[in-house]
C-alpha cells in the first residue's frame, strides 16, 4: 500500500474509527499523514497554524488508542500497520 492510497481512504478509517473507539476518533482525527515506509505509518499532529512551540501530545496517546487504530486501518484497507509519530 502506498502513502497516497491510505489518504484516499483515510476519511473512511476516521469514520471506522468513530463508530468503534469515539474517544481514539478524537484522538487522531486531526492528525497528519507523513509516511508510509513498509508497514509503519508516521503520523504528525503539528499544525503549524495552530500550534506556534513545540507540544508532547503523542506521549498521552494509549496503547488502547492506536490498537483502535490499527483495528479501524485493517477494517477498511486489509493491511496491519504500526504506527509512528515525528
């Protein structure tokens, strides 16, 4: 799967997502795809608009938040991924 196939779908994973984990929903709806290289997403949360330092926002994120995420990818585009953060 390529970085831009996932894009095209990712409104769909985001909607997976919701129905199953509201509060992971939450979590990365606002997030950023930056890579996918073999099997590991990279997401970023930075919105430079948004945010003018620095934050730590990945560090609150659980292990039962990207297990919902990795269910709700694998739900709608077949593959398992890991997910990273820059």
């Amino acid at each position: 799967m390529e970085l831009i196939e996932l894009k095209a779908v990712w409104n769909d994973v985001l909607d997976e997502l919701e129905r199953e984990a509201r509060v992971a929903w939450l979590v990365f709806f606002d997030a950023r795809l930056v890579s996918l290289q073999d099997d590991l997403l990279t997401l970023d949360f930075l919105d430079r608009n948004k945010l003018a330092a620095g934050h730590d926002f990945e560090s609150h994120i659980s292990e039962l938040q990207l297990i919902a995420l990795r269910s709700a990818i694998t739900a709608i585009t077949g593959k398992t991924l890991e997910i990273g953060f820059s």
